[in-house]
C-alpha cells in the first residue's frame, strides 16, 4: 500500500493518544496491585526477598541486567543500580563497556552480584546465571594475591588501589563468598569439587594475610589498618585524609570473621582476643556525636561532639599508630587531634565516629569465648 503525501496525513489526535497511556499506567498500577506484575525493587533490597521471588519474572529480569554490568575479566563495577529497568540504549552501552578494566570488590561490589545470581540461578536452573557465577567465582580467585590479599580493583589496581583492602570490609566480604563457595552451602551448591578446592585453598590463604597483618607495637598485637601493603603487610594510606592507623571500624569487621572459624586456630585465638583487648582499651566513653543546626553552611547543620555521660561507647574511625590517639584530617593530610579542628566539607561529609565494635564486645566476643576459651576473659567482668 502507498502511502500517503506527508501534507496529506491526518495530524494525531493529541487527546486520545493521553487518554490511551493514561489507561495503561491505570492497567499496570492495578495489576501490579493484584499481584500480576512483579513491582520494581532497589538493587540493595534484591537480597532480602522471599525465596519464591527469585524464580519470578522480576529477579530474572534483574539477573539478566546483571548479565549485561558483568566484565569480561569476570568482575562487577560498583555504585551501579542492577535493578533499574534499562533502555535498549543503555544495553548497547553496556555491551561496549564489558571491556573495561574497573572491576572491583569495593563497596559491595562483584559479591553481591554473584550471591544475586546464584539465588537466581538455584530458582529458575538457568545455566547463563550459572555460567556468570562461575566467571565471577574465578575473577576473585584471579585477583588474590600470592600473599593471600585482595586489591580494592581487578585487574588493573593503581595507586592505593593495589593495597590489600580491608576498607568497607571488601576483603571479609570475599572470603565470606568464597567460604560459601568451598562448603558448596545453598545457593552454590551448583559449583563443581575441582573450584570449590581453589575456593578453600583461596580463604586459608587469605587468613594467614589477616593474621600477618595484625599491627604489633612494643611486642602486643592490637588491630588492623584498612589497606596493607600486599608484599610487607605494613599499614598503608588510602586517600589523603584517611592515613595509615588503627582502624575502629574495619577492624571489627575483621574480628568478626575470625571469630566464624571452626575451630580456630591457636593464632586465631591469639589474634581475636588481641584485638578485643584493644577494641576495649580504645573505646569513648563520656562523648555522643551531634548535629547542631547552621543554617549558613551548605548542609544547614554541623556535625560536633558533645559531653554525655550516658551516651553509650563509641570508636574513632582512625586511630595513631603508636599513641593510639583518635586522629582527622581534612583534604590537605594534615593530622590533627579534635574533630572540630579539620574542614566543615570533611567534618560533615565522613564518617568519623562508629558504635560498631560495641556488638563485638558485649555479644559476639562472650559467645565466641564460651565455646572457645571458656576459661579466659580478657575483658573485665
């Protein structure tokens, strides 16, 4: 059929065509609220769902968009959104980016899309998730170091970058998948004996890293730093306002996933408790950090310390190798001592104070020493 001269077409009818999209947002609303359309989730959620969600129409489409973020190294970028919905743009986009060299375990990253994909893959039996999972399994195994640590990035580390990074617990966080992997637990059931061994091979070797790593000053060992460096194991700077201390934050972290070893190993043992005796030395107690209202900053409020007697502990982020004085600092590296003295930009943008290793001493740390070290305390009763 010819068509007609473009002068001649009938102009649209503006009207119906809103009408028409107008009853389909109506269509979708009431049928995501019967249940017949999965509704959208954030990414961050996509592990807290019920287990028949994983084989629905939701999770695959999500699983697929994971699909197309995966590098062909084997690894995830970081910061993403999987679970927004992509435009056929966006995927081509993607197809092209599955060259770049900006994997990394960091913040979160490659870990949570391998367990997303795994729980997918033990819904619905799909082998393309199985296949990535796989793919993602041997990128970490790839990016360990001889020395048993992982860099924050894969396979291109610079800079601080290519220290062994404890930092947001990316390193914890690999060896918990690949335990997982080792055990063939749940989800990774589907892994086969031969990567399962390099898996277990993978983690002993990475808590003989944590156990080298351990800082010992005048013959005590204490904590960890949050990047070490992967030949000497020295606590190692990351960005300028974060210096090579004792971390109040990783530290736990790693603490934490000592105390998971069955059964742990006389200088398992030795380090936890180490490091627990410190947690307890270091904590602050008398202090609560606060927001005051400044309407004239960009934030519109400061962050300050204030007395309280009845505020529960806290922990420094960062403290001095040596003194183990709390330590800040603003962007030009320069250490000081009170929170107040270091840039509003770094005062309210970080996070300097943390209650984390409050939990490590008051429930995890008496657990773990009751069935371990039933007869020792360091702590006092």
């Amino acid at each position: 059929m010819r068509r007609k001269p473009a002068e001649n077409r009938t102009k649209p009818n503006v009207a119906l065509i809103a009408g028409v999209l107008s009853s389909l947002v109506v269509a979708t609303v009431q049928a995501e609220d019967a249940g017949q359309i999965p509704k959208s989730i954030a990414w961050k959620a996509c592990m807290n769902q019920k287990p028949a969600w994983y084989g629905g129409a939701a999770a695959i489409r999500i699983a697929g968009n994971v699909l197309l973020y995966q590098r062909d190294g084997g690894g995830w970028p970081k910061n993403t959104d999987m679970a927004a919905v992509l435009t056929t743009e966006q995927q081509r986009q993607l197809q092209r980016d599955r060259r770049r060299n900006d994997a990394t375990i960091d913040n979160g990253a490659t870990c949570r899309p391998l367990q997303f994909l795994a729980r997918v893959h033990h819904a619905t039996g799909e082998a393309r998730f199985a296949d990535a999972c796989l793919r993602g399994i041997d990128y970490l195994l790839a990016a360990q170091y001889d020395t048993g640590g992982w860099p924050q990035f894969y396979p291109d580390p610079s800079g601080y970058h290519a220290y062994i990074t404890f930092n947001d617990n990316a390193m914890i966080n690999v060896m918990r998948l690949l335990d997982q992997v080792a055990r063939g637990d749940g989800d990774f059931a589907f892994v086969e004996a031969p990567r399962r061994a390099r898996a277990a091979a993978a983690v002993a070797r990475g808590i003989e890293c944590i156990l080298k790593c351990q800082i010992i000053v005048d013959g005590r060992r204490l904590g960890w730093c949050a990047q070490h460096d992967p030949v000497s194991f020295e606590p190692r700077p990351a960005r300028t306002y974060e210096k090579a201390s004792l971390s109040g934050s990783e530290g736990a972290g790693i603490v934490a996933y000592l105390m998971e070893i069955e059964p742990p190993s006389p200088r398992v043992i030795e380090a936890v408790e180490a490091a627990v005796r410190w947690f307890d030395e270091v904590k602050i107690t008398g202090l609560r950090v606060a927001r005051q209202p400044a309407p004239d900053t960009p934030r519109g409020y400061d962050t300050i310390v204030v007395a309280d007697p009845d505020a529960p502990p806290i922990w420094a982020r960062f403290y001095e190798i040596g003194t183990d004085r709390p330590i800040f600092c603003s962007r030009d590296g320069v250490v000081r001592y009170r929170l107040s003295d270091i840039s509003y930009e770094r005062r309210n943008g970080y996070s300097w104070y943390t209650g984390g290793p409050a939990d490590l001493l008051n429930n995890k740390y008496p657990r773990w020493r009751a069935q371990w070290t039933p007869d020792r305390n360091v702590l006092p009763r």
